[in-house]
C-alpha cells in the first residue's frame, strides 16, 4: 500500500529540522532518506526555528507581489546577503523583483545573518 500524500505546503530548513527531531523521538531512529537530510541541516546555516518564522513574518508582511510561500522559505534556507545572491537564488523561479524590493528583502535577511568579526 502506498502512502497517500494529503497535502504538500513548503517549508524551510528550521521547520525541518524541528520534525526531524519530533520523528526522532517518535520512531527512536530515523530512515535513510531523514538521516541524509539532518545530515544536510547539520552542515548547513540555519536559523532557530523561531527566528526563520520571525523573519518569514517579515517578508510575508512587505506584500511583493508574486512573492509566494516557497520563495519566502528558499530566502530563508539561502539567507543571501547581496542583491546578486538573492537574484541568482530567485532565477530559477519565474519571478523579478524591483531594486527596492530586493533592498527590503535584504534588509530583513540582514538582521538575521551571523555578525562577522
């Protein structure tokens, strides 16, 4: 019997990280394809989950138009810190966003990045 999937919605790395671990302790172990993914998570920057909610919030509320859930979420596995890096991350998707748009995306991201020292 194959599973059936309900629903899909996107989702950022926190988010998984988060139900990694609920599975984790659900199961005790986790299957190939979760452990290779919290592998990933574990090599990766990634915000606590409240903070990546936070910062989603952020953008949600700036209202770009044709900006949708699954842009927001890559923005915040990605955490570009230019306005190229946001550009090359948002190419393969069919959107373009104004120079002040990707300046406030940037700003929001900005406070979120590690400070360098």
């Amino acid at each position: 019997m194959n599973p059936k999937i309900i629903s899909e919605e996107p989702m950022n790395m926190a988010t998984v990280k988060v139900e990694l671990e609920k599975i984790r302790k659900r199961d005790t172990e986790l299957n190939m394809r979760a452990n290779k993914t919290e592998e990933y998570i574990h090599q990766c920057f990634i915000l606590k989950k409240k903070e990546a909610e936070e910062l989603y919030e952020k953008i949600n509320k700036m209202e770009i138009s044709r900006l949708k859930d699954i842009h927001i979420h890559k923005i915040i596995d990605i955490m570009p810190a230019t306005a190229e890096e946001l550009k090359s991350l948002l190419t393969g998707y069919t959107i373009s966003l104004s120079g002040e748009n990707l300046k406030k995306i940037l700003d929001a991201v900005a406070e979120y990045l590690p400070q360098k020292k």
